[in-house]
C-alpha cells in the first residue's frame, strides 16, 4: 500500500540565514494555525479529502469549517 501524505524533514547546515524574519514552524498545521490566529478567519472552506489532522488548528482557534467535494479537475 503506498502512502499518500506524510511528514519530512529539510535539513539545510550550511550556516545560511534565508529569511531573518520568519517565524519558524515545524509542520504544516503549525504554520496554518498561526495563520488562521493572525488572519482571524471566521470560517473556512477545506475538502473533503483531507488528513483529519488538519483540522486540530481550526479547533484551537476556534475557526469555523465547512467541507466541500472535490471532482477530478479539483
């Protein structure tokens, strides 16, 4: 069975500074809920096909969620 989503690291020791503003996240749903913090949606629409974890950020912030489908053009 092959994997569809997972999590992966990008190692970078070269010394370099790319971004000296950023906010450094370590995961996807990190950097969505700080969005989600900063922006101050009140609701959002996210497909269906999804991991579940996805939805923890809209959960802690309160953000309001809908579903909708997806077709094969998505």
């Amino acid at each position: 069975m092959r994997t569809i989503g997972d999590a992966f690291s990008l190692e970078l020791n070269d010394g370099l500074e790319r971004h000296r503003n950023a906010i450094k996240l370590n995961a996807g749903r990190y950097a969505l809920e700080y969005i989600l913090k900063v922006r101050k949606y009140n609701k959002v629409y996210i497909p269906y096909y999804i991991c579940d974890s996805i939805l923890q950020p809209f959960e802690n912030q309160n953000v309001k969620y809908e579903f909708y489908h997806i077709n094969n053009q998505l």
